[in-house]
C-alpha cells in the first residue's frame, strides 16, 4: 500500500511514540521482576539478643557462638590501708627496737601465714613482735598469752588493740627432766582437751575462749625459760602439742622459738615429734601436727 506525502510524516510520528511507550513499559516490568528475585549473593540477616551480644544468621542451623562485648575499664578506687598495717608501720618506723626472732626466722612463719590467713593464730607471749604478728594475720583473730601482768599493762598500753590474757604457769626449768618422765606416762599420749586431761604436763588455767578456739597457728615463744627458777616451756609446748592433735580435722602450724636451748629442743622433738618437723630455720622450728581426731588409733608420735 502506497501512502501520500500529506501522511507520512504523521505516520512516522506516531508509531515513534508507540516505540518510546512500549521501551518504558518494558523497563516497568523488568524492574517488578527483578526486585522480586533473591539476589546471587544474599547477605545473612542479623539478629541481636536482647540477653547477650550475640550473631545469628538464618542460613545457619546450629547457633552461632557468643561473642562477649569486653567490659569498660573499671574506675579506680581508694583503698584505705588496714588500721593494723597503718598502726605496725608506724611503730616500727619510729622505734629503734626490733623483734626478737631474726629476719629468716620471721619468715617461716610468714610464709605460713601469706598460705593460711586470715585465719586464727594463738601465740605464747606478748612482746615488741606482737603487733608485727597481729597485722600479718589481718582479718584474723591473733591473740597472746602472758605471764607478767605488768608488762601486758605496758604493751597494751601503746597497742590498746591487741587480744592478750595473763596467765600462769606452776613449773620450773629444773624440773624439766622429770617432767619429761612425766610425759611418758600413758596419761600423756591420750589425746583430750587440755582441761580434762589426765597429765600433768596440760596448761588447764587458760581462759575458755582459748580453748574453745581451733587455733591454725601457735607460737611458742614464752614463758620465759632462760634460767632455772624461770617457768619454762615445758606444758606450753606440750599443751600447744594436744591442742593441734585435738582439734576436729586439719592440721596446726606450731612453732617454737629458741630450740638452741636445752628444754625447748628436747620438748618439742619429744611431743611435737620429730616425725611431724618440716622446717628449722636458727632457733626456730616449724611442726605441722594433724588431728588425731579424724583417725582413730593414730598413735602419739608418727
């Protein structure tokens, strides 16, 4: 069919137009589709829990691990020094007095302690050491027995906090080799609180609290015993000895200072036992008796 020069221009016009429409038509419906297909490469959803910071896709079928946040630094504080420690380092730093016992004879005790406190410490005889002892043992009950009522009222008297009791003792240094016969007898190795044993050698005039208490760690370092009408050491140390073998379960630290002396040497091999020894260190021994309570038939002496 042959058109007349008068159409064709508006022909043309309009099937260009009806070109553009259908172009953009089809431009419509591709993007609708397209946007309604997944993607080549999805990207996992994320969800957070409301309890932890954790990850979780929906592709995965097991739960992810959590991942912990780390925590904001914590704001530093001020701690006060100990009033104990704060009164011991003021004492010592304006005295020119120093404890009795040597630097490496402290320090077995100390090495206990640092293990074992805060803990109950039960140590015989008060003196310039007394306050090193009770701030080594912070938070813990330190307590001290002595036999001149005189020098308590001094002692405490600048170290009003420490716990201290009087007490006596009816013995002499030169009845130290009967007493050790004494000690053999069988009434000596039956294991009892001090207050109802049958020997002669168990302190019995010690304030209740003292015996009501498991000490963890005794001391013997008193009464005094450097000449023959002084008290001695004798029932200190065999009691310190019944008191540790009495007690429910565990084991006692016991320590006796001046073992180069004669009376303190052989009491405490004799009934702290040579077997239940783990240390000397100078004149200072460290025995580590267990209850004999907890195995019946344990004899005296391993």
């Amino acid at each position: 069919m042959k058109y007349s020069k008068s159409q064709s221009p508006s022909n043309i016009k309009l099937i260009i137009l009806c070109f553009f429409i259908l172009l953009l038509i089809f431009f419509i419906v591709w993007s609708n589709f397209s946007s309604s297909q997944p993607h080549s490469s999805p990207l996992p959803e994320t969800r957070v829990s409301n309890s932890t910071t954790s990850f979780q896709t929906d592709q995965e079928s097991e739960p992810s691990p959590t991942l912990s946040c780390p925590s904001p630094p914590l704001t530093p504080t001020c701690t006060k020094t100990p009033p104990s420690l704060a009164n011991a380092l003021v004492h010592y730093a304006t005295t020119n007095i120093t404890p009795q016992q040597t630097l490496k004879e402290i320090s077995v005790s100390l090495r206990v302690l640092e293990k074992r406190s805060p803990c109950n410490f039960l140590v015989f005889g008060l003196g310039r050491d007394s306050l090193m002892w009770a701030s080594l043992n912070h938070g813990g009950r330190t307590a001290f027995l002595e036999e001149d009522k005189s020098w308590i009222d001094q002692i405490t008297e600048k170290m009003p906090t420490l716990e201290s009791y009087h007490v006596t003792y009816d013995t002499k240094v030169h009845e130290a080799d009967k007493l050790m016969e004494t000690g053999g007898s069988e009434g000596c190795k039956v294991v009892t609180d001090p207050r109802f044993s049958k020997c002669p050698l168990a302190l019995q005039g010690f304030p209740t609290e003292v015996y009501d208490t498991e000490w963890d760690l005794i001391m013997v370092d008193a009464p005094t015993g450097y000449h023959d009408e002084a008290p001695g050491r004798m029932t200190a140390i065999y009691t310190a000895g019944l008191m540790a073998r009495n007690r429910e379960e565990g084991e006692t630290d016991v320590f006796v200072h001046d073992v180069n002396r004669v009376v303190e040497d052989k009491f405490s091999k004799a009934f702290l036992c040579e077997g239940y020894l783990v240390e000397q260190e100078g004149r200072l021994r460290h025995f580590v008796v267990p209850s004999h309570r907890t195995r019946l038939g344990r004899t005296f002496c391993p």
